[in-house]
C-alpha cells in the first residue's frame, strides 16, 4: 500500500504505532492527569473583556483541579484569582457565576473580604482566639494573561511562567487583534465522553469530508479524494497548530468575509456557484459591516506560517484542553474541561467584529447558525466513541498522516505522567 507520511516524517520521535485505548476509558489514569496534568499546568479561563471594570468578577468551575475559582478585577484594575473557599468553614464567598461587587461576603457566618483576597469584616471578632486577619484572607491561585486570555494554574508556585509556557509556539502570535472582536457569543454542554476524545474530534481534517460532507466540507480545499489536507502542522513540547485551507468562494472558507470592504464581494462577484444561495448572499452583504476598522491590521506571520495563498485559518491547541482558530475576520475559543474520566465540559465561545449594518448582522447569523450545524455533526460521534471504547472490544486506535495531533496529544500526556510518576518515586526513595 502507497504511504505519504508527510506530517509523521518530521517528527519521528512521536512514533508511528497504534494508539492505547486505556488513557481514555480508565478512571484510574483520569486521577493521575488530575493530579500531574491539570492541577500543575496554566489553564484558560476567559478574557479580560470580561471582568473590564474593578469589582468585575467570574467563577469558574474546574472539576480537574477539584476547585471552584474567581477572578475578578481589583481596585488597583489587576486581575486576581482566588478559590473560592470562606477562611472560615470553607463555605463559598461567590454565588453567581459572573458579576459585580465591593467584597465577596460569605452567607455563613458573614465575613467579608476584599477584591485583593484580604479579610475585612468579621462578625463578633472580638470572641476568636489568637486571631489575626491579616493571615486569613482568601487563597490566592496563580494567575497571569496572554494577549487578553486570563490562564490560572492550581500550583501555587508553578514550574513554568505563563510566558515562557506560550512563547516557544505561540511568540508570533503578538498583534492577531483580539481585542477588536468584541461581539461574543457562546455555548456550553456537558458531553458523555473523555475530554481526549472530545479535543482529538476537533484537531484532525480527516474527518472533515465524511462528518461534514453536507456542511462545510464545500468551504475547505479538498483534494481530488475529497479528502481535506492539513497546510502543516507543528507539535511543540506541549501545545499543537494545524494550517488549514479553504475555498474563498465560500462564506465559511473565505477568511476575508466581514472585515474587508472589497474582497468578499469581488469573490462572490467572480464565482460561478450556483448552489447555497443563502450562504453565498451571506458572504457577499458581510463586506464592509464591521463597526471597528480592520484595513490597518497587519496580521502576524505566524498565523499562516507557511504563507500558503490559499490558507483559511489555523487551529492552535494550547495544552491541554484550550483550542483557539484563529483566522483574519474572528476567532474561535473552545475548552474541553474534563468533568470525569467519561464527561467533559465543552465550552464554546466565537469572538465575531462587531457589526454596524444589517448585511453584517446577517452574515454573523448565518456563521452562527453553519457553526451550530457544524458542531453538531461533531458532536454526534463523540458519546457513541467513548461506550465503544469502554466496551473493551479495541484496545488501541490506528492512526492517519493527518490525524498528527491525536497522536501528539496522546504522546504528551503520557509523558507528564510519566514525569510525574517518577519524580513522586524518586521522592519517595529519597525519604
Ligand atoms: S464559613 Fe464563611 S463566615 Fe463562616
Ligand atoms: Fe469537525
């Protein structure tokens, strides 16, 4: 049989083998990333749109660390994060899951703290014992940003910095506009699978032709298969990107759509397409609709490293369960928490520009909606993946050239587990 590895070639040091199914069924190995991955690594957590004003506030769930966080905006405008434990017996000081405030009051017993973590109210104070409050403010977590993203990490003193955890892939990413896609919009759904083999449906193209044959598949460049080839992809120590192609004739493979005036309009008014006529009017009344102005931003090289002419947009997977496209005219910010071994959180947010006319609007319905459909599709095997793999009848999964990414991400964890399983070990030979 005729091989083309083209994507396996440059990293031999993945290897080329099967995959083992057990990191995705067994509860056992869920603990164990738990303990070495999640709870040692930056993990992203929203934006900083969110909390833009001091008193501004957000919790955030992580079932993987075993912590209910907030992150809110201090009075000196930092962002800061806490858990979300009272000093006092441990009840919650943060009820909603987002808003505003001067303090988090515990309903409890009614201590009081500040936006920096500080204790400043204490009922009945006079009546504790050897008691300072000074030393008994809420739990500070670490935090940091990268170009607008808020990341925390569980490890009060963690090993890496957040930029020197982003930098070796993601340095040139300096300059993408984030900030100027303002409109958001956003999905959550708990799905009955391994977060793995949630993330692995959304990092491979091999699907593409088959799962979304009656979607999108229209809107990628497919080879005479039909089959959608990665541009390139690159595996980092830990983080993964992919370069995809699109079709600009198309409303969804048209990386200019809404943010430039002329070119959309000039596509559509070339292409010979007869059928999706609803799409194709999409793309041609989102030209020159956003409010903010896009015809100064240069975009950063390494967006479409490879310079390809006919690239659509990237998938950036920042380790381990943050995915981020990234593509001229919006941006894609999902996270697969893991919630149990068999039960991720998919967190879906789209960053859109905001938009001034009626055809802008249109068009973001219409990108809303393809998404909806699109997700949907990739949803549908997911739980369905996840009993077969519990049934025991394959132990392993064979992997494609452009199925790259699956194999990198499987490659990765097993090495922080195993890291973290021998250095435990070494510890306790040292004892
Ligand atoms: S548990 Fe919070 S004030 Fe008592
Ligand atoms: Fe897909």
């Amino acid at each position: 049989m005729s091989q083309t590895p083209t994507l396996h070639d440059r990293y031999p040091e993945l290897g080329r083998g099967n995959i083992p199914i057990g990191p995705y069924i067994d509860p056992a190995f869920y603990e164990l990333e738990k303990k070495y991955l999640f709870k040692k690594t930056w993990l992203h957590v929203g934006r900083v749109e969110e909390i833009p004003k001091t008193g501004d506030y957000f919790v955030r769930e992580i079932a993987a660390c075993d912590a209910s966080i907030i992150v809110c905006r201090d009075r000196s405008k930092q962002v800061r994060a806490f858990h979300n434990v009272c000093s006092h017996r441990l009840n919650r000081v943060a009820y909603e899951p987002a808003g505003t405030t001067r303090k988090f009051f515990c309903k409890f017993h009614g201590w009081a703290y500040d936006l920096d973590g500080s204790l400043t109210g204490v009922p009945s104070e006079k009546h504790f014992m050897d008691f300072d409050k000074k030393c008994n403010g809420l739990t500070p977590v670490s935090v940091d940003t990268w170009n607008g993203f808020i990341f925390i990490n569980l490890d009060p003193n963690p090993s890496v910095s957040l930029k020197d955890f982003m930098e070796p892939m993601f340095a040139g990413m300096e300059g993408y506009p984030f900030e100027r896609f303002t409109a958001c919009f956003a999905w959550n759904t708990v799905v009955n699978c391994n977060w793995k083999v949630a993330l692995d449906a959304f990092q491979e193209t091999y699907h593409v032709a088959y799962l979304h044959g009656r979607s999108i598949a229209d809107s990628l460049d497919l080879d005479e298969e039909g089959i959608l080839h990665p541009i390139d992809a690159l595996c980092g120590e830990y983080h993964r990107r992919l370069s995809i192609a699109g079709n600009p004739n198309t409303v969804y493979g048209n990386p200019q759509a809404g943010t430039d005036a002329s070119s959309a309009s000039s596509v559509v008014s070339q292409q010979q397409e007869t059928g999706r006529q609803i799409a194709k009017k999409a793309l041609k009344v989102s030209a020159g609709g956003t409010k903010l102005d896009f015809s100064d931003v240069v975009l950063p090289e390494l967006l479409n490293w490879t310079k390809a002419p006919n690239w659509a947009f990237d998938i950036n997977v920042v380790f381990p369960d943050f995915y981020l496209s990234c593509r001229p005219n919006y941006f894609q910010a999902y996270n697969f928490r893991p919630v149990a071994h068999n039960k991720t959180l998919f967190e879906v947010r789209v960053y859109y520009p905001e938009m001034k006319t009626a055809g802008g609007r249109f068009y973001q319905e219409y990108m809303k909606t393809a998404l909806r459909d699109v997700l949907l599709e990739d949803l549908s095997t997911l739980e369905t993946t996840q009993t077969a793999a519990e049934t025991g009848a394959k132990s392993e999964m064979i992997i494609q050239d452009f199925e790259l990414m699956v194999r990198h991400q499987a490659v990765v964890v097993d090495r922080i587990i195993e890291e973290g399983l021998r250095r435990d070990s070494q510890l306790q030979a040292a004892e």
